[in-house]
C-alpha cells in the first residue's frame, strides 16, 4: 500500500510558478513510476507528466511541455512538478498518481490512466 500527500496547489496570477510535491509512504517508491495529472469540473482527469523509476524518462503533454517539469527524489519518496509560466487554463485539481512497476527497467514509462495508486488532489487556480 503506498499513500501520496500533495501539497503546493494555491491561488497564483498568470505567468507565476509554483511546485507541487507529492510526499510517498512506504519504502518501495524506488519501485513506481509516478505521473502527475490534472482535472477541472465536468471533465475528465487528464496526464500532465510522468517520470520513470531512474528519473530518466519524462514526458510531458502537449498543453505543458516547455513550462512544467517533474523530477523525483528517490531519497525523499518524492516526486515534484515545477510549474511556470502559469496560464488560466492550468487551473484544475492536480493529481499525483503511483504505478508499480517491480522489476521493469528504469526506462518504462507509462502514461495511461490506470495508476495504483492516487493522492487527494491539490488545487491550483491561475487568475487572469
């Protein structure tokens, strides 16, 4: 069982930056494949990013990529994303999700809905 605590969300003007962490129990983080995701009401949760067991592999969508970037500390069972250049349209509950991946090179990634396990959720608002 691996319980994620995010934290960072806020209330932040277009073109600021904030980071979210997601803060992982148990001693296996080293293990999952971590992916942030994001939702606003009435639609569905959509990927944002993920990170690879080593860190090594990181991709991004489209919406983001160039202005967010994840990184994870293995030692800390944590997993981060930096957010700049914040648009209105950011604005959304973001989630950290954890998939297993025990024994899978520290190159796979997965980017899919079907994560093990999710945190409660941070929310971030960008006002125009």
């Amino acid at each position: 069982q691996v319980q994620l605590v995010e934290s960072g969300g806020g209330l932040v003007q277009a073109g600021d930056s904030l980071r979210l962490s997601c803060a992982a129990s148990g001693r296996t983080f080293s293990s999952y494949v971590m992916g942030w995701f994001r939702q606003v009401p009435g639609k569905e949760r959509e990927f944002v990013s993920a990170i690879s067991t080593s860190g090594g592999v990181t991709p991004y969508a489209s919406s983001v990529k160039g202005r967010f970037t994840i990184s994870r500390d293995n030692a800390k069972n944590t997993v981060y994303l930096q957010m700049n250049s914040l648009k209105p349209e950011d604005t959304a509950v973001y989630y950290c999700a954890a998939k297993g991946v025990p024994g899978l090179s520290g190159i796979y990634i997965y980017t899919g809905p079907s994560y093990d396990y999710w945190g409660q959720g941070t929310q971030v608002t960008v006002s125009s």
